[in-house]
C-alpha cells in the first residue's frame, strides 16, 4: 500500500521542440544538415571491404594438370606455345592461340577466361627442375628443332600469401588503435577524441556561434537563487560597477538541492543570459583509467577558460571529483581521483578574481564534498535550491502549461495545491503525461481530469488495469485503505485527505492515499505521532476485522520504523534517551557507532515502545469508528476511488478543517501587512536592478 511520496526525478529542461529547427528557411542549407556527417571509421570499412573481395577472388584461374597428362594431350600434338617455371616448384603451361579451339580444350572455353592466349592455361606441379629438363628432353626428342618449346624459369613473390602471415599482427594493431580511440573519447567533442589528445579537456564551448536560447524567463520557482545568479551574471556584463566600490566577486557559486529541483537548468539559464563564453562540462568528464589524464583535463579547461575571460565554467555532478579525500581510500588503491581534485583546487585558488572566470558548479550531495572545496575562496556562495513552495509550483506550471492546448478548467493554482512536495521535473512530467493521456483520448485539449490522472500517474505508478485481484484480497485492501482514510480524518495534525484508491498501481502498489501536505518545515512531537498513526491504520483495520494481517503494511512498517528511530536517535524526542542527536550526515563516525551497546538497547527499547503507543492508540479510534470504517470500506469497493466530498457525505465535515482555514487567513493577512510596509517607490527601487539584469 504505497502513500503519497515522491523521489528521485531526474532534472529535465523546458525545451521548447522550435529550438532544434532551423531558423532559416534556406533550402541549401537544409539540403547541407541533411548530408551524412564524415565519419574516420568509413576508411576501416572500405579497406575492409577491398580485402574480404581480395580474398575470396580465385587467384589461380589456370586449370590444375598433370606431366602425364601435359606430355600426352597436349605436348605431342604440339599445342604448348611455352612452359614458364615458376619458383622452381610450378609449370604453367602455355597453349598455342589456334589450338584453343580444339573440342578437347572445351573446359578453358567453358570457363571463360584467358580464350585469348593469355594464359598460363594449366599447371602442375614438378618435384625437382632437373628431373623436369630431362623428362621434358626425353618428351621432345623426335621434335624437329622449330617444334621444340622454350621453358623460362621466374621468380615470383606471393604478396596475398606474406598479407596473410602479416594478418594477426595487423589485426591487433588495428584493435588496439580502435580501443585507444574508444578510451580516449572516441570521436566525441574536445581534445579527446586522439589518442595523443587524451589530457584535452571535454567541455563544452558555448558561445555566440552556439548560443544557449534558455533564459531567465524559463526558470520559474527559484526566486531567490536567480537573484544570486543574476548577480554573477551583472559582474560580468559590468564589471566596474563592483571593482570601483573595492568589491570582489565570488570565484566559484555551487548549486546544491535535490534531483530535479532544476540547478542545471538554472546553470542554462546563465549561460543563456550571459553574452560571454560558457564551458559546460560533467565532473565524471575528469575521471579517465590513465593515471594524470584528470589533472591534465583540468589544468587544459582554465587554460581554455583564460583565453576566453571573461567567461563562466559550469561543472555538472562535482561530486564525481570533488569527494571528501582520504574517506574511502584503501590500502594501494589509485589515487587519481584526488590527484585531480588537488589541481581542480590549485587552479581555483591559483587565479586572480579581477580576470573574469566564475566557476558554477551543482550537486545532489554536497554532504560528502571535500570541505577544501567549499571554503572561502574557491565556492564562495553556496546556493540551496529547494523543492518549490505553492507560489513556485504554480509559477513552473505556468512555464510548462504554455505549450499545451488546455481546456478552460485547467487552473496552475489548483494544480500546485495538489501537488505538494513536487520538484520542477515531476512537475514537468505531470504536465507531459497529461497531455499523452489526452491523446491517448482523441481529445482536443487537455482537462483537469487528465491532471488528474497524470498527478495519479506520477504518484502511483502505471496503472494495472490488467492484474487480476481476487475478491477476498480486494476486501483487504479496501478495509486497509479504509483503516488510513479513517484515522487520518479523526487525527488533528494529519494533513487533509484528496483521494482514497484500491486500483493497482505501480510495481507493488494495491492501493493508496493520496494526502494534501502543507509547505511546513518544522514538526511537534504530536504530528509525527499523529503522522505514526495514520500510517498504522492500514495494519490496525486489517486486525480489528479480520482478525489476522497481511503483507500489504510492508511500506507503512518501513516509514513508521524510520521515523520512530529519528525522533529517538535524532530530533531528541524520547525522555530516556534525553536531548541527545546521533545524527552522522558526514559519515564522521565511519563504522563505529556514537553510544554504548547499553544505549542501543534503550534505543531499540524506546521505539518499539513508541509504535506499540502509536498501535493502540490507532486501534482505539477505529474501534470507536467501527461502523464508520465499515461503510468507507464498501464505498471503496463500489467505486474503487473515493474523493474527500464521498468522505464527507459518510463521515462528515472534518473536525478540525476549520482550524487549519482560520491559520491560513491569518498567514495571508500578516503577508499582504508585510507587502504593504514597502512603499510604492522603494519597491520600484528594488526591481529595477534585477529587470535591467534580464
């Protein structure tokens, strides 16, 4: 039973499908882009190619004979024009132009070749030339002297056969040459792709022969990081502007959040905005089997970037180079990986920050960098990209809705209201798959229950409309779903309840809830217990009615048991165990654990005791919401999902929605008192810099 969670969305970009064309509609130049690129591997195949034709041609197109069979047929009747022996060890026999026509030479005329005389027409064989001069002697002897054949002794070398001696040797040189190419980069972009160019740097130049069209206007929701980087972007365009007052820019700016929350994107959205150079590399770009090639890539990249300052260099995924040294060497291992992040740190530390180069670089763990890395000096500012709050969803969704033709009830408020805890590329994908599940329909524009769906889609999983449940499981699961719908309602601090379904989805996922969470940071102990409650209702109903449980908890058990452990371990919320935190996010305790074995079993003590309170508690409820539990279990299993109005027409309005209604209108009028304290003036004071930047 999966609830309502989202993780690990790869960060995708707003691509708008009119950038990959061609701006001019010139028919040449179409005709040019069309024509296949020249590729250094045609050359292989044709030499290919010439010697798999060399060696299946016949070479020897003479017909195999014999001395017997030579001297009786063809020499006494004195058709032989001459014999040539060739290397002491083959006759090739020569026949007379007027004898070819003779019935008994039918095969050469048969086999169509050499009918003109050319010829060799036989050959054989001979075991020694002297043996040879004397049988062919004894063969002309009656011979009148003008009948007598010249024999001609050449020597010939077989190129075909020393190509095929030479041919292993060849072949290996030709695989190693191959292998070097395939390690070095093959025939990718940069330096790389020779092999005597493997210490080349691979980023990425764009300038204004390769200009990146994203903009500041594509990145919607990061507010406050976009006015950082428009401040780098201004030092660049405007350098005098902060020199002048004694002011020096950062050298370095790293983007760190979780995956697709768009740092890259933003990087883009620099490089789009910046009229200077931008190198765009990956940090697994310096990371090569050849000890020194990572140092050699970097020192080439700032060698690069100084004869392009001023310019910007962005490293995607520094984690790859840039981990803590010495945290997971072992005894003997290759320490290449932080030879090259020692010249990464010399180079950043080695130029002046008057020459104009910036080092942008993003993250998803910056937990485990290297801290020479991020001291002062080398990335200065440290810039937390976040997952979006309801003002920034609503904002991505009205950058990616543009696109898609939409029905009139399609509103990026209330899809950012249902949408909780969505990043910027989930959001995109919801936007995408509803408008596959619009066509899907031979529909003319997209609706709300399209989103719906899609919101469905990304939260779930596939839908298996094809998996077949029995009744009796379809009954558990009803009452699971049920036991979490029912003690979500009647818990204060659970956030309110959108949806209840029992369709499968996903890989494992029978049924699930789906939750409207608000954008909140801090949690009181009553909400996590309360949090811990509605988890274990699945677990609790399927015992209170059928009086046994299934496996269908796996999930809720794995959520409530991490959570358990972090209010004892790490937010200090158990009274045994005291005020204390264990928490390790920079692995500094390695294997060994921060307390006792004694304290291990109090810990373990303390959070089965917690989930055990947490069970009854839930048990309690739903026994007192019995024939309420009965009655949302059969509605589910009538129409398999259930909305928050089919809530209430069974169990009412929710009792404490009126709580969370007054706390939201009292959020919104101290905002719109704190927007009113700036005068109209001061406000336009403050925009302008940042409109003139875009």
């Amino acid at each position: 039973m999966a609830e309502n969670t989202n993780e690990n969305s790869s960060n995708n970009n707003p691509l708008n499908s009119d950038d990959l064309r061609p701006e001019n509609g010139d028919t040449a130049t179409k005709k040019k882009t069309n024509l296949p690129k020249f590729n250094f591997y045609w050359i292989y195949g044709v030499i290919a190619v010439v010697f798999l034709a060399t060696w299946f041609i016949p070479h020897d197109v003479a017909l195999k004979s014999t001395w017997f069979e030579v001297n009786n047929n063809m020499l006494k009747s004195h058709d032989v024009s001459k014999i040539i022996i060739v290397n002491k060890n083959r006759a090739d026999v020569y026949l007379k132009k007027e004898s070819l026509s003779n019935e008994k030479y039918k095969k050469l005329r048969d086999k169509g070749v050499f009918t003109d005389n050319v010829g060799p027409h036989y050959y054989f064989e001979i075991g020694d030339v002297k043996q040879f001069n004397d049988d062919l002697k004894d063969a002309q002897k009656d011979f009148l002297d003008n009948e007598k054949i010249s024999v001609e002794y050449v020597t010939q070398s077989d190129l075909f056969g020393g190509l095929l001696n030479w041919l292993p040797i060849l072949i290996l040189i030709g695989f190693s040459v191959f292998m070097f190419r395939r390690m070095s980069g093959g025939g990718g972009s940069g330096g790389g792709s020779q092999i005597f160019n493997i210490g080349k740097s691979r980023a990425q130049l764009f300038d204004k022969e390769a200009h990146v069209k994203i903009t500041f206007k594509d990145v919607a929701g990061l507010d406050e990081a976009k006015e950082e980087v428009m401040e780098i972007v201004d030092f660049l365009k405007n350098p005098k502007k902060y020199t002048s007052l004694g002011g020096k820019i950062p050298k370095g700016a790293l983007l760190f959040g979780s995956p697709g929350t768009g740092k890259t994107l933003l990087a883009k959205a620099v490089a789009g905005e910046a009229a200077v150079p931008f190198f765009s590399l990956s940090g697994s770009d310096f990371v090569e089997m050849f000890v020194g090639v990572g140092a050699s890539r970097v020192r080439d990249l700032f060698r690069q970037a100084k004869e392009k300052a001023p310019c910007i260099i962005f490293i995607d995924e520094i984690d790859a180079v840039g981990r803590a040294r010495g945290r997971t060497a072992m005894q003997g291992s290759n320490d290449e990986r932080e030879n090259t992040l020692n010249q990464l740190l010399t180079e950043m530390d080695g130029f002046s920050t008057d020459i104009g180069i910036i080092i942008l670089a993003a993250t998803n763990r910056p937990d485990i960098l290297d801290p020479a890395l991020l001291r002062p000096g080398r990335f200065d500012r440290q810039i937390s990209i976040d997952k979006p709050d309801l003002k920034g969803r609503a904002a991505i969704f009205k950058v990616h809705l543009k696109p898609i033709k939409r029905a009139d009830d399609v509103d990026e408020n209330k899809l950012a209201t249902q949408t909780a805890g969505f990043a910027g590329a989930e959001i995109m994908n919801v936007c995408n798959e509803a408008a596959l599940i619009a066509a899907r329909g031979n529909k003319n524009k997209v609706d709300m229950n399209d989103f719906q769906a899609a919101i469905d889609r990304v939260i779930g999983g596939l839908e298996k409309k094809n998996k077949v449940i029995s009744d009796e499981e379809k009954q558990i699961i009803a009452y699971h779903e049920a036991g979490h719908a029912i003690s979500g309602w009647f818990l204060e601090h659970v956030d309110p309840l959108v949806k209840v379904s029992i369709v499968p989805r996903g890989v494992a996922a029978l049924g699930y809830a789906q939750y409207l969470p608000k954008d909140q940071y801090l949690y009181t102990t009553e909400q996590m217990i309360n949090i811990m409650c509605m988890t274990l209702g699945g677990r609790v109903a399927e015992d209170i009615v059928f009086g046994k449980i299934s496996t269908g908890a796996q999930n809720d058990l794995e959520r409530i048991t991490k959570m358990a452990y972090a209010m004892v371990t790490i937010y200090g919320m158990n009274s045994k165990v005291g005020n204390i935190s264990f928490n390790d996010p920079n692995n500094e305790y390695g294997f060994t654990k921060p307390y006792s074995d004694k304290t291990a079993e109090l810990i373990d003590e303390e959070v089965r005791k917690q989930i055990e309170l947490c069970y009854e508690k839930t048990k309690e409820l739903l026994i007192s919401k019995r024939e309420k539990l009965e009655e949302v279990a059969k509605l589910l299993l009538q129409k398999e999902i259930i909305f928050q109005h089919d809530l209430e027409i069974v169990l009412g309005k929710r009792p404490f929605d009126y709580k969370h209604k007054e706390l939201d209108e009292m959020n919104a009028a101290k905002t719109a008192e704190n927007e009113k304290v700036i005068p109209e003036n001061e406000e336009q004071k403050i925009e302008k810099p940042l409109n003139e930047i875009v």
